[in-house]
C-alpha cells in the first residue's frame, strides 16, 4: 500500500463516518473489501503508518472481525505478533490517540487474549506482563493505560462472542478465573494503596484539580475493581453478571483478600477521604458487591462476623458524617448498600456485632430523614423500605440473647413514611410540574411491596397510626363534597392524600404477614381498613355527579384515586373473597364489616365491587386506562372460583348480562376501547356459562348485539356498507363477537354461538372483506375473530357425522380470505407496511394454519367433487405470504411465525397439493425453509426442519414407487439442483460450529438430505477434512468422527436408521467442537 493508496484509505474512512449519505454508501462499497481474510497484511499497514483517528478506527474494527471469524486460520506468530504491536502501540501512543480508537485498540487486545487463551501460554502470561511493565507508581498515566487494558480484557472474557458456544465461553471464562482474574484484582487493591498512601502522606485531596492525573488512576483502579467483582464467577451468565443477580460466587483462593487482608478497610478509608462524587459512587458499588459475596466463602461465623462487623462501622460513619451523600447519586449507591446488607447477612449475625445497635439508630434516623427528602427519595425509597422489611421479616428467627431493637424503630419508620407520602400529595397538588411518584408505576409497585410487612410487624401501633393519619383527612373530603365550596387544589390534595392511603391499605390487606397481633385481630383491623375505602366510594360518586359531561377526563387526582380504590379491590378480593377463604362467614372482616357499614358476607360486598366497575365503565368511557385496570378487575372476579360463583347470583351481574350494549355501557363507542371491548364480552361470557345456562339464557344475553347484526345484514348495496358509521360499527361488532366466541369454551357454548351466528350472520364478513379490504383497521378486527371463530381448542368445534357444517365453514372462510386476498394483492404500502399489509396477511395465514389443523373438515372432498376451495385459498394465501420479501419476514417475530406455522402444516397434511405449485413459487418456499434452518428461536427452527423433513421423506417414498408425485418434485429440484448440497452443507455447519438446541429435529432432517444423495455427503466430507489444513492430527480425528457418524446406520429411513444416526450425531458434534 502506497501513499496515494493510503490517503485514499484515510478519506473513505472520514467518509463512512461522516454526515453525508451517499458518500457514505460509496465508502462502504469501496470498504467492503477490508472484510476478507486476504486484505489482512494491508490493513495492518494501515495502523503502523496512519495517523488519521477515522481509519485506525475502521482498520482497527476490521481487524476485530476478521481474527474473529478467521481464528483458526492465522499462523499464530502472526496472533504474537499482533498483539505485541498493539501493546507496544498503546505504550507510545495511548495518550495521543482519541478515546474511541483507543476503546477500539483495548477490544481488539481483549478479543486476541480471550481467542488464544486456552492455545497459548504467551496470551495466558500477558496479564502478568501488563501490570510488569504498565503498572508504575512513578508513572500514572502509563498506569491508567495498563489498567485500562485489563478492565477490557476482563469484560471480554465476561462477554460471549460471535461464533463461540456457550460451553467453549465457559472454558475459557473459568481458565481465565482460575489464573488472571484474582491477580488483576489485587493489581487494583495495590493501586489504590499507593494512592491512599500518597494521600495520606501529602495531605491532598483527590477531589482537587491539581492531582488530575492521580483522580484519573483511582477512577482506572476502581473501575477495574468493579469488572473483577462482576465477573460470571461461575461461567454461566455472560454479559449478566452483574449484582443484580444476588450472590457473588468468589471462589475459595480469594479467601484471604477478606478475611487476612485489609481489602474491606481500604474502600472505607478512600471513601472516607475522597471528594469527587463519581469515585465515591464507585467505592459504593464495589462495596455493595463485596457485602454480597457467598457466605460459605469464609472459613466460619467469627470471620463472617468480623467482615460483617467492618461494614456496620463503615456505614455508621457514613451515617454519622454524612459524607458524601449531598450527592444525589452517591445518596442513591448508598441506599443500595443499606438494602444489600440485609440481604447476605442473617439477623442473628446483626445483633452480635458491637456496634448493632448504633448503626440501627442511626440507619432509622437516616430513614425518616430520607422520606422527607422528597426530591431525592424518589429512586432510593424502595431501597430504605427493603431494609427494614428485610429486617423485620427475619426477626421471627431470631435465636440470640442479643436483642433486635426493632419494635423502638419500626412502628415509627412506617408512620414517617406514610406521612411522607402525604406530604408529596401536598406538594403535587400546589405544583404542576413536580415529578409525581403516583406516575411511575414500578417504583410505587415496589414500594408496596415492601411497606405491608413493616405495618404487620406492629399491627396494633401501625393500624392505629393510619386510622388517625386517614380520618381527618376522609371527614375533610367528606365537608368539601357535601358543601361543594372546596378549591380544585384542595380537593386534588385530598383525593391525592386518600389515593396514597388507599394504595398502602390495598397492599396491607393484600399481603399476609408474621404479626404480633392474633388472626383475629388482624381481621379486624383489615375490616376497620377496609371500611374507611369503602366510605370513599359514594363520595367520589357524588363529586363525578357534579362534574358536567367528561369535564374531570383530564383531572390527575381523579385518575390516581380510582386506580386506588381499583388496586384495594383487587387485593381484598384476593384476601377475602377469593378460594382461600373456607368459611367466609366466620371470619372477623365480615362481621366487623357488619357492625360498620352493614356489610355482613361476601355478596353485598362483592355487589360494592361489581357496582363500581359497572360505574366506571360509564363514567370513565373516554380514559383508556382507568377501563382496562377495570376489565382487568373484572376478569380477574369472574375468573375465581368462589367469586365467579357468587358473582353470577348478583342482580347486578344478571342487569349486566342483558343490558350491555353501549346505550348502557358508553365505553364500547370509543375507538380507543377496542381491546377492552373483547375483554368485556369474555368476561361476561365466563359469568353466563358458569352455572347451569340454556339455549335460552345464551340469546337472551346475544340479543343486545343482534340490533347491530342486523342492521349490518341489511345493508347490500356496498356504497352504503362504506359509509363511516357502519365502519366503525363493523369493528366494534367483530370486536364483540371475538370476545364471545373467545368466551365459549367447550362443544356447547361453541354450539350455541355457531347456530345464531353462521347462517344469519356469516355473511357481513363476506361483504366486508370485499368492501374495507384496504382498510387495515376493519380488517385486523374483522379477521382477528374469524381466526378465534375457526380455532379448535378443547376441542370445541366438533359437528355430527352427518352435518356439513365443518365443510361449510370452511368454504366460508376460503371465500373470506380470498376476497380479500384477491383485491390486498393490489393495494399498495403508503408508509407502514406491516400495519397496511403485513399484518393482515399474517393473519390470514394464522386463520388458514386453525382451519387446516382443526379436524372439523375433510378437505379429500374439495377434490373429490371439484370444488375449487382449498386451491383458492391456498393458491391466495400463499401468493400474499411469498410476496412479502424473506427479510422482512423475519424482521417480524408475529409474522415469521405465522409464516413457518403454516409451512409445517401444510408440508404435514398437504405435501401433495404444494408440490404442484408453480416450479418459481415452490423453489422459493424451499429458500425460506433453508433461511428459516439457522433461526434463533429454536421451535421455529424446529418446524422448519420438520417441514423439510416431511417433504423429502415423501419424495423418497414416492421416488421408491415412481410416481407422478416423484416426478413432480424431480422437475422442480433440477431446476435448482443445489437446493439440497446446499442445505445439508448448512445442517453440518449449524452442528459443527453453531449452539445447537434442537438436534434431535436437525438430525432428522439430515439423514434425509445423506439418503438422497450419498455421493454429496462424501465429498462434502472430504472438503471439511481438506479445509484443516496441514493439521494431521486433527484431520485424522475429524475422519474418525464422520466414520463414527455413520455406523450402524442403513442408508433408509426407517425408525431404527433415523435413532441411530440421531445418537451418532450427538457423538459427533461432540468429537468435532473439542478440537476444531
């Protein structure tokens, strides 16, 4: 390479990162050449002679690729020889070099050292030569860039790379564990000594600008600390193995680092004396690693006493100085350290170390503090509340003389905390813009999560702190209704306040914990509760009555608080209304419940619940959200057994099952409720077909839908039928159909809805397909029931011998699809082509995979007595599947799998009618199917293997008989007579060199493929025996292994053939991957 060549180079490298589109698509072209193995030498050149950051990024990139890919092909002198340029080019040039390139350089490093590991005890010693010659005191900068270089080599081998199995990563990942990663570590400990010392001695401060170059290396030596700590200490998480996973699985040889060494005492000591918040946040996430390390890594209580101990007075003088933690980042580490602790370390363990009690004094004080930190708490509150319910929940096992302090701080941790709680309603409601945690729904989840357990630890004290805390409040939202002269912000402040109370009630009910009161006074406790959110209810009606019409749509307050009371619901139905309740009447919620608001079983109360999602329906029609938290309470009641039961008694459910049509129920009008639509008719389907129903009760609780039914019957003059109105209608309609038909679940119901709707009604599909086939949004609800109308499941969908209606229902269904197959075939993609077109089609192919598997029609008589239906359909289907380019099949899971579930059933039960498509059309089913081989998702790439496998072994059978079929499918392969060396030379490259889960369905196929054409298979052979090279070790062995794979195998494809060859080939890939 010339000097003209390499500034040619340099300017496609500027190019193809630069701004300007179509330079940068000439740069690739012409860059595109760097990608094969020949062009190795020349971009080598490239890094010893460029100066330019852009093309040692690409040619450093490059290089990246192809060692990756070409491995086993480079000499290995010239892997040595590599690596000690790179080394010796950082040595010289790190510090001048932007930061990308050199991010560039260390993954390349990393890669070569994680590639060559298990070959070559050069790559296994470059560790010990990095922190030789990098790692000097006298010389930070130098030390930053060896340090640097081994936090990358560690993430390297921490990452599962390209053309690596997982078990090959694991291999390597331990080697490297076993003999690098605890030396790499202690290089950081000695780093950061030195720097404490010069600390320590100088008496600066890192945190001062002055000592730039010192601040950089402690952040190097912490960040390396940090990547030793998170590695996959056990090699099976790669890329996950980071603290979140729980347990750090230090191996024994560490030992010493924690229980000899001063390695806990040095993170306190930097912590102590550090300024810069990012090195403090640093020293905090290592130190929540370590506080996680296995608990049977120390030799015995005293030492894991001792450890535990070191941590206690470290956060104690965190907590007493509050050093550090005016960050907001640092407060958020540390947080999580308070909650980590809890977690490793048993109560027990707490209470014997010297300064327990100290450090729960002031963790509590801490607590309280941090609720009334509005701004910051925000994030890290889970993380305060997880303590001490970490805390409380160990208490009933504690076995010590030492006590736990607990009931002094508990009771008042969860009063502050709800007070808190108020306080951020307060604030809320008089500023718009502060960030509201009632919005982020995890964090509030996680909260109560937590809070429920601190309350039942002391029931009695903490029950009776919400009783006063919620009182006052309710009476006040009590005045301001009944007199309706309360400010909008008032009421926002309140509605706000009684949404936090309702949301901590819900969870306490919900969730039952170890408590120092008896069952009994639990329960009646929850009934006081309880009582207090019921009372809610009739006010919130009376001040939605006052609103004028959906005037409160946009009102935050009102949305957070029926959210609430939803959450209490469904908590209390879980608690007390669900099937673990034996005698309901006996319990002590009910009769409290009596005294206080008349509320004596399960059925009033229930009649409460099933009233207000009635109201809510109604009311709320326009807000999307509060109707499907509504639905899902409703389901959720109608899918219990005890309180689906006593649903159905309800007159309230009775009213609902014959009057729920939009007149009624205002919601099913809204667009944006269609989902919701479906939920509703489900659920009600659950209700009706719960005890004994009839004919009768069916068509009594159909005939709200039949006005629409009707009118939509009515209409033919297809004009008409474009109209607007019957367009929204029409998808409303099939949207409450889906929920019925969903909702018949066995032969009976399934019945009942077929005879009311196939005759009468069948027909407005028929109408529409031909009328709204361009219209994506009548078509998606249109075809998504008729792919719930045709699905056999329980085997629902089961006519008498002697009916037509299986026939009839199919003929019906090939009408639809093909209707709107016919004219989809011409409309064109505007801009979104999955929502336009690809998925409807992917629909369709969904509907035709139910039909053709469902066993409710005989489709031998299509052909019996010329009936063109199973033809059109598929000829129609097929021609809409395969007009979607491959890629963007596969760009698309929902439609990739529609598209290989159809293939397998129709290469299971219709080999013979996909045979005779058109020769084009049936090679570039056979290219899809060989594309579809090497997918990800395992099952689908399973049906792809069956669907080979079922087409060949009917070509072999058929070839044995010489029949018209054989000859057939002989006249399609010639055209393309590499279509099977292909695919078998793709099924050996998958098992030799791919992760491989599915090769019992691999196997299969495989045999078929070496059957029919044994003379490919043996020069396939030769050729991977050739391509090892002068390698004859390993050349005998791969002979060896391929004899193997074919012994005691008959070359036919009968049972004991297809067993025996699967069993050799696991041996195989075996025998092959441990030594290619």
């Amino acid at each position: 390479m010339n000097e003209n060549d390499l500034r040619k180079f340099e300017q496609l490298s500027e190019a193809i990162y630069g701004p300007n589109d179509n330079d940068r698509k000439e740069a690739e072209r012409q860059l595109s050449m760097f990608q094969k193995l020949d062009n190795y030498p020349k971009l080598l050149l490239i890094l010893d002679k460029s100066t330019n950051s852009q093309a040692l990024f690409f040619a450093s990139t490059q290089i990246t690729k192809i060692i990756t890919n070409h491995w086993n092909t480079i000499n290995n002198d010239k892997k040595t020889d590599l690596r000690n340029y790179l080394i010796t080019y950082l040595a010289k040039n790190a510090y001048n070099i932007p930061k990308f390139v050199l991010l560039s350089f260390l993954q390349l490093i990393g890669r070569i050292t994680k590639l060559g590991w298990l070959e070559d005890q050069n790559t296994r010693d470059l560790p010990d030569l990095i922190k030789k010659y990098f790692i000097q005191v006298n010389n930070p900068q130098l030390s930053v860039v060896g340090l640097t270089m081994l936090n990358n080599i560690i993430q390297e081998m921490n990452t599962l790379t390209t053309r690596k199995s997982l078990t090959q990563h694991r291999k390597i990942a331990v080697s490297f564990r076993d003999l690098a990663l605890r030396g790499i570590f202690e290089t950081s400990l000695s780093t950061l000594k030195d720097i404490l010392r010069n600390i320590n001695g100088t008496g600066l401060s890192i945190g001062n600008n002055l000592n730039q170059q010192n601040e950089t290396l402690c952040d190097e030596s912490l960040e390396l600390a940090l990547s030793a700590l998170r590695f996959d200490f056990v090699g099976i998480f790669p890329d996950e193995s980071t603290e979140d996973i729980g347990t750090i699985q230090i191996p024994s040889a560490w030992r010493p680092l924690f229980e000899e060494s001063d390695t806990l005492e040095l993170f306190w000591n930097l912590y102590a004396c550090l300024k810069t918040p990012k090195l403090l946040k640093n020293i905090l996430q290592i130190l929540v690693l370590l506080c996680s390390i296995r608990r049977s890594l120390f030799t015995g209580d005293e030492e894991r006493k001792q450890f535990l101990s070191k941590f206690i007075d470290g956060m104690s003088n965190v907590l007493k100085l509050r050093h550090g933690l005016n960050d907001q980042d640092t407060y958020h580490e540390f947080c999580r350290l308070l909650a980590r602790i809890k977690s490793n370390f048993q109560l027990n363990e707490f209470v014997a170390c010297k300064n327990y009690v100290q450090w729960l004094d002031l963790s509590a004080t801490f607590s309280t503090e941090s609720f009334k930190s509005l701004e910051w708490s925000h994030q890290a509150i889970y993380y305060i509340l997880n303590l001490w319910s970490r805390l409380v929940a160990s208490k009933p096992y504690l076995k010590s003389e030492h006590e736990s302090y607990l009931e002094k701080y508990v009771p008042e941790i969860c009063k502050q905390y709800i007070i808190s709680r108020l306080e951020y309603a307060r604030a809320c409601a008089l500023d718009d813009c502060m960030d509201n945690p009632l919005d982020h729904k995890e964090n509030l989840d996680e909260q109560l999560d937590a809070i429920p357990q601190l309350i039942h630890f002391d029931y009695k004290i903490s029950g009776q702190q919400l009783y006063e805390l919620f009182d006052p409040v309710l009476i006040m939202y009590q005045e301001c209704i009944n007199n309706g002269v309360a400010s909008i912000e008032l009421l926002r402040e309140i509605e706000l306040k009684l949404t936090w109370l309702t949301y901590i009630i819900g969870s306490v009910i919900g969730k039952r914990f170890v408590s120092s009161v008896s069952t009994e006074e639990a329960e009646i406790m929850d009934a006081n509760l309880s009582a207090r959110i019921l009372k809610i209810i009739p006010f919130l009606d009376n001040r939605l009555k006052r609103y004028a019409h959906y005037s409160y749509i946009n009102d935050e307050g009102l949305h957070h608080l029926e959210f609430a009371l939803l959450f209490f619901m469904k908590n209390f139905k879980k608690a007390y209304l669900g099937d673990s309740m034996s005698n309901p009447t006996a319990s002590k919620v009910f009769t409290r419940l009596n005294e206080l608001l008349s509320i004596g079983d399960q059925l009033p109360l229930l009649n409460i619940f099933i009233g207000k999602i009635a109201s809510n329906l109604k009311i709320w029609a326009r807000n999307d959200a509060i109707v499907t938290e509504t639905m899902l309470l409703f389901d959720d009641i109608a899918s219990g057994y005890s309180s689906s039961k006593l649903a159905s008694k309800l007159d309230a459910t009775k009213y609902l099952l014959t009057n729920h049509g939009p007149e009624n129920f205002p919601f099913l009008n809204e667009i944006t409720n269609l989902r919701q639509r479906t939920a509703f008719y489900r659920t009600l389907c659950k209700l009706l077909f719960l005890q004994n129903y009839s004919e009768d009760d069916f068509l009594a609780f159909i005939k709200p839908l039949e006005v629409i039914s009707d009118k939509l019957s009515s209409i033919n003059n297809p004009e008409q039928f474009k109209q607007d109105s019957v367009k929204n209608a029409l998808i409303g309609w099939c949207r409450d159909l889906r929920g019925v038909v969903v909702g018949c679940t066995n032969k009976r119901t399934y019945t009942f809805f077929f005879d009311w709707f196939f005759d009468k009604y069948s027909g407005i599909l028929e109408k529409a397909a031909q009328v709204w086939y361009d219209n994506q949004f009548v078509m998606n609800s249109l075809l998504k029931f008729l792919s719930d109308f045709v699905l056999n499941k329980n085997q629902r969908i089961a006519f008498s011998y002697s009916s037509p209606h299986g026939i009839l229902m199919f003929k019906k269904t090939s009408s639809i699809l093909t209707n709107y197959g016919q004219r989809l075939n011409n409309v064109p993609i505007r801009k979104e082509p999955y929502e336009e077109k690809y998925k409807g089609i992917c629909t369709s192919m969904n509907i035709l995979s139910r039909c053709l598997a469902g066993k409710y029609c005989n489709f031998g008589v299509f052909e019996l007595y010329n009936d063109p239906a199973l033809n059109d359909v598929l000829n129609t289907v097929m021609r809409l599947a395969l007009g979607i380019p491959l890629s963007e099949i596969l760009a698309y899971p929902k439609l990739m799998k529609a598209y290989y579930g159809l293939m397998e059933i129709l290469f299971q039960e219709h080999t013979q009618t996909i045979i005779k498509f058109e020769t084009p059309v049936f090679l570039q089913i056979l290219h899809s199917l060989e594309e579809g081989v090497g997918l990800e998702d395992l099952s689908l790439s399973s049906q792809v293997c069956s669907c080979l496998d079922n087409l060949f072994t009917f070509y072999y059978y058929q070839a044995k008989k010489n029949t018209q079929d054989a000859q057939v499918l002989m006249n399609h392969l010639k055209q393309n007579e590499s279509v099977i060396p292909n695919m078998l030379t793709q099924f050996f490259r998958i098992i030799m060199f791919e992760e491989c889960g599915n090769q019992w369905s691999l196997s299969r196929t495989m045999l078929v493929l070496i059957v029919l054409n044994p003379g490919f298979f043996e020069d396939l052979k030769q050729r991977i025996i050739a391509s090892i090279g002068t390698d004859q070790e390993r050349a005998l062995k791969i002979t060896e292994a391929f004899d193997k794979l074919m012994e005691g195998v008959d070359m036919n494809l009968e049972s004991k053939a297809r067993d025996k060859f699967t069993g050799n080939l696991i041996t195989f890939r075996q025998d092959v991957r441990n030594f290619l």
